[in-house]
C-alpha cells in the first residue's frame, strides 16, 4: 500500500485498530457482571475470581513491553494479526471450560493474544496519521474507546447473559475477531522500525516473574494472612525481580524499556496518570458489579445498563480533550481530570447497604468525566516523547501502565476489600451463633454468602436473613474502606500531574531540522527561550557578515 492509498484509508485504519482494542479492552471487565454467575456455576472463591480477572490482564500486562518490541522489529500488522489469531483461540478455550482453575489458565493465554495486539494499534496509529492534528483527533478516538469499553463491558456482559450462560461473553469475540483480520488485511499498512533492534528475552522473562509474584503475594494476602512465611517470601522474590529488571534494562544496550525515558517528566507523569486512572476505574467496577447484583438485588442486564452512562459521558468527553488542551494546556487538563476522577472515586466510597444507586450513577459519572479528560492528553505525552521509530515500545509502555493499573486495582483494591470483610463476617456471623461451615462459605466472597450461605438446606429463614443481612453489611463497610484508599491514590497522581507534567510540550515525532532541531522535546517555555536565543545568535552572524562586508569595501 502506497502513502497516498495510506492516507485515503487512514479513516478505515483508525476503525480496524479500534475495532482490534474493543475487542480486548472490553474482555477486562465484561466477565466482571459474570461474577456471581461463575460463583454459583463454578464455585469460585473470592481468590479465584481475582486470579480469573487477573490472569488476563497479568499476562497481557507483563508481555507488553516484548510484544511491542517484537512488532517494531518484525512488523506491527503481523503482530496485531497473529494477536488477534490467539485471542480469537484462547476465547474458545475459555468458553469451553468446565472449572474456575481452567478459566483462569485460558483467560492467561487470552492476555498473551491481547498482549500482541495493543501496542500494535497505537504504533500503527501514530504511523498512519502524519498530520499532529489529525493525529491528536484519532488518539482522541483510541482513547475514548479504550476507556468506553471498559464501562461497556458489563452492558454487554449483561445483554449476553440474558439469553445465554457466562460462556457467551467468551464465544462472541469469535466472529468479531474473523471481521477484523479480514477488514485488516484491506486497510492496515505494513510497518516496522527502519532499525530493527535485538531482543531482550531476559528482560521480558524478569519483567513478567517480578509482576506475576508481588500480585500473587497481594491476591493471596487477605487469605493466607501478609506476615504468612508463604507471601512474604513470594512479595520478596517479586521485589528482588523487579529490582533485577531495572538494574539489568540500564546496564544493556538493547533494553527492552530504555529506563532512561523516566528522566523525562512528562513521559513519567503522564504514564503514572494513565496508571493510577485506570487503578480506580478497574478497582471500583470490580467491587461494583457484586455490590450492583448481590447488594442491590440487579440482574446481570439490569447492573450492565446501569453503569452505561459511565461509558456514555467517557466517550463524549474524550474526544474533547484536545481541545481542552489546546485551550489551556496539558497540566491543567491532566491534573484536574485527576482531581475530578478521585471526587468521582470518593463519592463510590458513600454508596450504602441499601437503595445505593443514586450515590454510585453520581460517582461513575463523575469519575468517567475525569477519567475521560486524562486518557487521551496522558496518551499524546507518552507518545509525543518518544521518537517514531520507538512508536511501538512507547506504545507499549502506555499500554502497560493501563494493564498494570487495572490489574494493580483489582488486586489491590480486591484485597483491602477482602482483608475487611472476611474477619467481620467471621467475628458477627460467630457472635449472632451461625454455624462455621456456613460462615467458611460466607467468607470466600458476599455471592457465597448471599447465594450459598443464606440458601443452604437445613437453615431457617431468621438465619438465612441474618447472614444475608451480615454479609452485606461487611461487604458495604468494606467497600467504603478500599474505595477512599482508591480515592486517595488517584488525588496522587494529580499531584504529580500538577507538578511535573509540562503546561505545554512540543512533539518530538515532528520533522524538524536546522536550528529548530530537537525543540520538540522541550516544554513550550523552553523551547520558546532557545528560539529567541537562536534569534540573537543568528542577528549577531549577520552584523558580522556586514562589518566584514564594510571593511572589505574600505580597504
């Protein structure tokens, strides 16, 4: 495909690559309205529910930064083709299993295909669209979907589960996936680093052992106890790993993450944005869709259409964002997205035992117009500080700061919740006299109670109703808890937005040479001061040329 054909189609490019993050952004959290279903289905404790959301997003996170590596080396259509091959396999599998231990190992291998695919549309977009408006518009586009999808999971979790089992949500990326590659084969261009750089396997297996392990030793610790000799010692070897990732990326020539990057402040702001954004917006929709159909009593339809309209106000506001930048700049936009994002988390954190729908559409709709006035300047950061040819590491970078937060959010978030609830629900449900068999069911999670617990045979009515009463009163009490600590970590984040990302940034793709040459990378205030210097230098060369030229005609 010729540039000229490129730019015909990039309109059609832009909807394949958004069609391809859809499709794995939305498996992030459309098994989360599934949650109660794979409770009753496939009895799984709250553990496994984390290790089902989490395997997913665990491996796709840790094999990011390779994957895009491996696509600017080898080429990104090819990357994102073969991605969408396995993911479209791995969700078959995941249809087909019969306990929570297999869904967890082939939701893992999904992460894998998704891993591939990512960094590839971003790369390809930002390869495709030349033009710094147009290409601010379709990260606009990118972003509005990888946000939207997230909130329009549990929507479409819930449509699928109305007519169909909790395997749907699994078969229907299927035909999806087969419309994409054809659709790609049309109108994605061929495209790779003009330098293909060495691989680093030894990176990427330090990377992903260091992830996997301190997520386990946070998964695990509500149940096991965080002084158990098993998860102090798994936290540490996690540490000790990722501890060696870094040494080792900046003793390399070739790394797989230049650490080098995080000197600049607006990469490492903006990634840390993007993270801890995305740290919220997972937590709480992980917490939510129990609270939404246990608590709230909503079937899996009736809890994904109530929290469209998070979807609904993040794909409207989006694509706004670079105006607002535009207007008043990065900082300012970035930061009080932030700040809006962390009033939206506080607000969730109210929601109470009963009747809670009006406080949590007000929670969701704020943060959603937070979250939406940060992905998209946050994005643009990222990918605007780092040269073309780096498109697909940088992208896989944003990338992964998305996954790790999310999968940080769940487990994190998951687990305060969890280190809550089970110690309250075991010390009232012993005092009001239930039996400890029902109260071991209880505490794997408030669907076991709910569902399990207070439905058991042999149990009278008064006892049903009070261990349905206890659990979720836990479960409620827990939430107000982990949701102000989620609160709290996202008002951080705008700190550091406040603080170090640029109030405006040139883009250091752009073109330029002469003495505008590498002004793309300073802040607009910068590169304004090194503009008028070249000025005064450039007037000093011509008064000498004529003081030369007038002596010369003297003599």
């Amino acid at each position: 495909m010729d540039e000229q054909q490129l730019q015909k189609r990039r309109w059609f490019a832009l909807a394949v690559l958004s069609g391809s993050l859809l499709v794995i952004s939305l498996d992030n959290t459309i098994l989360n309205v599934a949650i109660p279903s794979l409770v009753r289905n496939l009895n799984a404790t709250t553990s496994q529910l984390q290790w089902i959301i989490d395997g997913y997003t665990l491996v796709f996170a840790g094999l990011l930064l390779t994957a895009g590596a491996m696509g600017d080396r080898f080429g990104r259509k090819g990357a994102l083709q073969l991605g969408l091959v396995i993911f479209g396999l791995a969700s078959m599998a995941s249809g087909m299993a019969q306990s929570s231990n297999q869904l967890i190992v082939t939701r893992s291998l999904m992460g894998i295909g998704a891993a591939l695919i990512m960094p590839s549309t971003l790369s390809l977009l930002t390869n495709i669209f030349h033009d710094p408006r147009e290409r601010a518009k379709a990260i606009g586009v990118w972003a509005a979907v990888a946000g939207a999808s997230g909130a329009l999971g549990p929507v479409i979790g819930g449509l699928l589960l109305k007519w169909f089992s909790w395997h749907a949500v699994f078969f229907v990326n299927v035909p999806v996936i087969i419309v994409l590659l054809l659709a790609g084969r049309s109108f994605l261009p061929k495209s790779k680093a003009e330098i293909a750089e060495r691989l680093d396997p030894l990176g990427a297996v330090l990377s992903i052992i260091g992830f996997v392990l301190v997520l386990w030793a946070v998964i695990e610790s509500p149940t096991k106890g965080i002084t158990d000799s098993t998860v102090v010692m798994v936290f540490s070897v996690g540490v000790l790993a990722v501890a060696a990732f870094i040494i080792w990326e900046l003793r390399i020539d070739h790394p797989m993450l230049n650490m080098r990057f995080f000197k600049n402040p607006r990469f490492t702001a903006a990634n840390m944005a993007v993270t801890l954004v995305y740290f919220a917006m997972f937590g709480q929709m992980f917490v939510m869709n129990q609270y939404t159909q246990v608590v709230l009593g909503y079937s899996p339809l009736e809890a994904g259409f109530r929290m469209m309209p998070m979807s609904i106000v993040m794909i409207c506001v989006a694509p706004m964002a670079p105006r607002f930048v535009h207007r008043i700049g990065t900082k300012l936009v970035v930061g009080g997205g932030l700040v809006v994002s962390s009033i939206g988390v506080l607000i969730v954190s109210m929601v109470p035992a009963s009747n809670g729908y009006p406080v949590l559409l007000a929670g969701i709709v704020v943060l959603a117009f937070g979250m939406g006035c940060v992905m998209a300047p946050a994005t643009e950061s990222v990918m605007g500080s780092l040269p073309r040819e780096k498109a697909g590491v940088g992208s896989a970078m944003n990338d992964t700061t998305r996954q790790m937060g999310g999968a940080l959010g769940v487990a994190v978030i998951g687990s305060i919740l969890a280190a809550i609830y089970r110690p309250g629900v075991q010390s009232a449900m012993g005092a009001a006299g239930i039996p400890q068999s029902l109260i071991d069911t209880a505490k794997e999670s408030v669907g076991g109670a709910v569902l399990r617990a207070a439905n058991a045979p042999g149990i009278s009515s008064e006892t049903a109703s009070q261990i349905q009463e206890i659990a979720v009163q836990q479960y409620v009490d827990g939430i107000h808890v982990a949701m102000k600590i989620g609160a709290a970590v996202v008002l951080l984040a705008a700190f550091v937005a406040f603080k170090w990302l640029p109030a405006r940034a040139g883009d250091v793709r752009s073109e330029v040479s002469g003495p505008l040459d590498g002004l793309a990378s300073l802040t607009y205030a910068e590169a304004e001061g090194a503009l008028e210097d070249d000025q005064l230098d450039l007037e000093a060369e011509l008064a000498a040329e004529r003081d030369a030229d007038t002596d010369q005609v003297l003599s």
